[in-house]
C-alpha cells in the first residue's frame, strides 16, 4: 500500500454556495491533513486529528500556508487545437474553416496525435486540471492517443472520437458507418480501461448529415451510460445555418432532442444564445451547458446568462471550459476569471466560492462523476491542486490586504495561472513537479 499524508488549508465543496456567507456549503481546514492510500482520499480533516490516525512512519509533504482543493475539471477542451490557439479569426464559421479543420487534419498522423498528447496532459497537469472532457479528432488514432496518454499518467479523462460527415475538409471527415463503427471500437477498446471514459461525439449539426446524427442516436440508444458531446447555440450565423440545414426542427436544441442526444451526461458547448423553449429542454432533460468564457469572448460569439441559467425555474445545469483552441487559455482560473466578467457585463454577479465550486465539485456533479472526482470527501480518488496565492511578485503584494478565505480565491481567480498551481496531484501522485 501507498499512503502519505499532505498538510495545508483544505478547501472542499459540499454544494452549490448560495452566498459568500454560506458557510455550511464548504469544508474549510486552516490547519488540513489528508490522508491519501492506494491513490483514495482515506480521511481529512485537522492536521493533529488525521496524523494521529495515520502509520507512524507516513511520508508527509507539508503544503503550508498553500490551499489545497479538488483538482479542477474542464468539460470542454479540443485535444487537436493546441496549435490552433491564438488564430486570428472574425467569427466561429471562419475561425473553423481557416485554421481548425486544417490543423485537425495532421492528425491522421499517429505520430502528430501521440506528440500532442504529451504536451496535453502536461500542460492541463501544469494548470491544475485533473480531469477533461476532449474532442479528439476524427481519426480514431487521435483518440487512441489521447487514451493511452491519460492511461500512462492515470487520468481520470473524458474523450471522444469526432464524428463528421459533411460542410470539412476531405480528410477530416468519416461517413455515417465508419463514425458509429469506428465509435464503438473506441468504447471497445478503452471505455472502462484505467480511469478513461468515451463520450460518443458528433461535432455539431452542420458537420452531420442526418443518417450520422442517426448513428449517433443509434450509439446514444446502446450505451445509454456514456457521455455524449456536442456544439449547441454558439454563434448567430451558425445558428442560421444549423436550422437551414434540418428545416423540420423546431429550432438548433431540438434537432439534438430528435435524435436522442439530449440526457443527464449530454455535454453542450456554449449555449448562448438559447430561447426559453430550448432552456426549458435543457432543464427538462438534464442535459448540460457548458461555459466556455474565453473563448465565447475571443470569437466573439456572445455573452453567455450562466447565472440566470441556473436560477430559472427550470434550471439548466451549467458547468465551465476553456474550450482550448477557441478558448485562450488551459487555465481554469482565467477562465472563471473571464467567466465573472462576463457576468459582470450583464449585471450579475458570480462570487467567488460559486467560482471555485463550478471548478470542482460543480463540474463534477454536472458531469455525473461527483463519486469520484471533485471533492476531498473520504473514498474519492486524490486528484487535487495545490494553490499559492503568493506565486507571483503582483499577486503576494495583494495579499498583504487580503482578509478573508473568499478575498484569497478572487485574487487567485483575477491574477492566477499556472505559476498559482504549486502542485497537482492525480491519483496521490504527485505530477507537476515531474513537468518538463
Ligand atoms: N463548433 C463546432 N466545432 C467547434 C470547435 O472546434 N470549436 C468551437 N468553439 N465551436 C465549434
Ligand atoms: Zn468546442
């Protein structure tokens, strides 16, 4: 058995915070210890408490004065677009058609997708993130690199094979057969393998003829337990577009609700621009709208209402990306960052521990895997970050005048990156520190 024993400020979410005063929503340790075995949380709480309980020779790694949390989660990242990032573009559409269906190409090349996937998982590693859910590119090697990746370094990861079939390049797209056979041999071969799960995964509608949007019904239909990913309600043009091309929906939502796409585990892309109805069809199915701030900003794409998603009377869950390579950066901090400002801009406000918890234990719960990941509760696995809120010159003058834990997570919020990740930890183990 392995065991060590980490000490630090242990930050842990019960539940969505209603305030900055809801005190009973969160797990808060000035003095933490934390018990990992076998790469499970075995026990937190004081430092005294948790050691007195441990083996007496256990390795200890002291953490102090650095918070430690729930390693961060991102519900929307494209594994082919890291070189994409920072393409100067006027809208989604054209963003698509001049750098991203060219650079997803390259990976019809096993030896491009395992190069890139090394520096992946080392730069989510170096952000903090512990878990994704990633596009991968139609090829299938592109996912079988990105699952033997996260195998290697033991991930708890979200993939899938891109199904696309028409409106790309030739080389990026499949046909409704190979995408639902080649789909199932991914689900074959690594559903369940390690700590990987794959999400059956269409583009978007304008990338799918409707027999491929019936493939992926059909897959939907047989493995009703796996997560499934698309686009939804991104960009006024692509909306336009999207309903052209399936006359008979009622609108963009519903053409995913025709075929089966919209459940609990349904993880859509942006949603920005949703009517009532589609926000009532969200709510009603449980399927998820996922915030991606920075790169709703960097496209332009629109201004996404997350809080008054999630205080509608039908509430939509909302979890949060970054959306790499639309997105601007792999860190999960600048997002929500950007995530408050956007809620700034439409006159409400997204506090702090409401930030830290959509990273973690809101992002676990919206993506079903809350028994696992997303939490330092006892017998969930040890994915966790450590944060200092001192990394930078800029950052430790501010906290000089910090007061409070919610004043420490917003400056850690506003000025963090990756120099705030002073370690991550999968599994127990821990991984930044072995970056290149
Ligand atoms: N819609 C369809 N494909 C994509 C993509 O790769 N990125 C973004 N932001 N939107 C999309
Ligand atoms: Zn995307």
């Amino acid at each position: 058995m392995t065991a060590r024993l980490l000490r630090g400020r242990l930050l842990s979410f019960h539940r969505m915070p209603e305030s900055l005063d809801d005190r009973a929503s969160y797990l808060y340790e000035e003095d933490g210890g934390l018990l990992i075995e076998n790469g499970v949380i075995a026990a937190i709480g004081d430092y005294a408490t948790v050691k007195a309980d441990a083996p007496e020779d256990i390795e200890e790694i002291d953490h102090r004065p650095n918070l430690i949390l729930p390693g961060f989660i991102d519900t929307h990242i494209h594994f082919p677009q890291m070189q994409v990032i920072g393409s100067y573009a006027a809208n989604l559409l054209e963003w698509l058609n001049t750098y991203t269906f060219p650079e997803e190409c390259k990976f019809v090349e096993t030896a491009h997708a395992e190069r890139i996937a090394v520096h992946l998982f080392d730069e989510l590693l170096r952000h903090g993130t512990t878990t994704a859910a990633a596009y991968c590119s139609v090829h299938k090697a592109s996912a079988d690199a990105f699952f033997a990746e996260s195998l290697k370094r033991g991930t708890l990861m979200i993939g899938g094979k891109v199904m696309m079939d028409r409106n790309a390049p030739q080389g990026l797209l499949d046909t409704p057969e190979t995408g639902y056979d080649e789909t199932r041999a991914v689900i074959e071969q690594w559903h369940g393998k390690g700590r990987n799960h794959v999400a059956i995964t269409p583009r978007f509608a304008i990338t799918s003829t409707p027999p491929q949007m019936e493939a992926a019904a059909a897959l939907a239909r047989e493995f009703p337990d796996l997560h499934i990913q698309t686009h939804l309600s991104e960009n006024g043009e692509e909306i336009r577009y999207t309903c052209e091309l399936y006359p008979e929906a009622a609108d963009y939502t519903d053409i995913y609700a025709r075929y089966g796409l919209l459940r609990e585990k349904a993880l859509l892309g942006h949603c920005i621009h949703l009517s009532e109805r589609e926000a009532d069809v969200m709510s009603e199915t449980g399927a998820v709208a996922v915030h991606c701030p920075t790169s709703n900003l960097f496209l332009g794409s629109g201004l996404m209402p997350l809080k008054k998603m999630i205080r509608r009377n039908k509430p939509v869950t909302v979890s949060v990306a970054t959306d790499i390579g639309g997105g601007s950066s792999y860190s999960m901090l600048r997002t929500m960052d950007e995530a408050y400002k956007i809620q700034q801009l439409l006159g409400e406000r997204l506090n702090p521990l409401e930030s830290f918890w959509l990273m973690t234990r809101g992002n676990a719960e919206a993506i079903r895997l809350a028994d696992s990941i997303g939490s330092l509760d006892p017998g969930t696995d040890a994915d966790l970050v450590v944060l200092d809120a001192r990394a930078t010159p800029a950052m430790a003058l501010k906290m000089e005048v910090v007061n409070s834990l919610a004043e420490e997570l917003f400056l850690l919020q506003t000025l963090g990156d990756d120099r705030s990740i002073a370690e991550t930890y999968v599994a127990g183990k821990a991984m930044k520190s072995t970056l290149r």
